[in-house]
C-alpha cells in the first residue's frame, strides 16, 4: 500500500530566514557593484572633459 504523505511535509526546504538573508546579501552586494560602476563611469566622463577629448 502507498504511503500517503501530508504536502506540508513532502516539500523540499522551507523558506524562512536564511532565504531572505541570502537574497538580501544578493540585493546589497549588487547594490554596490552598481555604485561602483556609477563612480567609475563619473569619474572616465570627468577625465575626457579635462582632456577636452569630447567633440560635440
């Protein structure tokens, strides 16, 4: 005879606290790479003014 098994407890992983943990650590960390990007591009954009290589 199969053996019936409640949906509760047939999942595979419960999504609770190291789950938000880790896409919150996700959303900062990707935060930061574009704030990075954000700082470099500023400061490639300010350096070709100086050099007035920038034609308009």
């Amino acid at each position: 005879m199969a053996k019936t098994i409640p949906s509760w407890r047939a999942r595979q992983g419960h999504r609770g606290y190291q789950v938000l943990l880790v896409l919150l650590g996700a959303l900062i960390l990707a935060a930061l790479a574009w704030g990075a990007m954000e700082f470099y591009g500023e400061t490639i954009d300010q350096r070709a003014v100086q050099q007035g290589t920038i034609e308009n």
